[in-house]
C-alpha cells in the first residue's frame, strides 16, 4: 500500500460521475479515486465567482453553476506528477477525499464497525483502515488481545462533489 511516487491522473480519478453509492471494495481502499463531479465546467458563472485565496498546491474560488452555489473550487497547479515530487496535492487530495466518502458511506450502512483503539504497527493501520470494506464488514475482527472501539459517528465536514475537467488558459486541467 505504499503510495506511488509518480502516479499518473487517471490513477486517482474515475470518471464514473458522482451520485449514489460508491464502490467500497478492499480494492477500493487500496487504490482510492474520486469520482467525477456532476457539474459541468461551462456553467460556471464567473462574473459572480472571486478568488479566494492561493498556495503551494493551486488556487481556490468561489464559485457558482449558473445559479446554483457558492461551492468551493480548487484549481491545481499541477495535473501531473513528476518522478521527482514526494509530494503531489492533486494525490493526496484526490484519495484522502475517495477514502473519506467511502468510510462516510459504510458508516452510514454498517454500525459499529470495530477498529483497533490504539493501532502501534503499519499492519493495524492497515487493518483499520480495511476495516471500512465490504469484504471485511462481513468478518469478525482477529482475535487478539488488543482492545478494538467502535467508530461512533462520522465528523461533520465539507462535503467535496468530486473531480471537474477545467482547462484555464495555461493552467491545469483537473480540479
């Protein structure tokens, strides 16, 4: 589950687009996409959308689809990783936003789902995090004499409508 240093576009996003439930396959922890945003970049009102702000990682906007929003829109100033980036945002956005629905989705499903309370190694990291599967929520957890918690309820946070084609003048072409 190491993650790959130099991942290509299409390895974080599906082009599935972004409605009903997802996939959550132990497969799908393991390589986690965020799926495509039902929006549509040509609606995007841009005489009442501003800027935000910007970073290392891109810019964001506020943004409207027509009349509908505001929604938050972040622009990524790279598409692409290089071989020689330890760090990619459009990466670690992407699969820490697919993970985070994923578990969001099983919790709503299935409850409890136990976890190891205080995991001390990659493999119960790892198993906490398969935890959330479907292979796995039809298991038992390992009996072991480590104290497993029950997730009690998911964190309120913001809710991300998935990836959009954007190809600003020069720019980068996924949000």
């Amino acid at each position: 589950m190491a993650p790959n240093l130099a991942p290509s576009t299409h390895d974080l996003i599906r082009n599935m687009i972004n409605k009903g439930d997802a996939s959550c396959t132990a497969a799908d922890f393991r390589l986690p996409r965020l799926r495509r945003s039902r929006f549509d970049a040509a609606d995007i009102n841009w005489e009442r959308s501003s800027l935000v702000g910007g970073g290392r990682d891109g810019y964001v906007w506020k943004v409207w689809f027509g009349e509908d929003g505001p929604y938050a829109l972040k622009v990524f100033w790279d598409a692409e990783s290089s071989e020689c980036d330890s760090y990619f945002a459009l990466q670690r956005e992407c699969q820490n936003i697919a993970i985070l629905q994923m578990i969001e989705m099983q919790m709503k499903r299935a409850a409890p789902i136990l976890v190891y309370a205080n995991p001390a190694t990659k493999e119960d990291a790892i198993y906490n995090l398969l935890a959330f599967a479907d292979e796995q929520l039809q298991k038992l957890p390992p009996v072991r004499d480590v104290e497993m918690t029950p997730i009690p309820a998911f964190p309120r946070i913001a809710k991300c409508y998935g990836w959009l084609p954007f190809r600003p003048p020069g720019g980068s072409k996924y949000t």
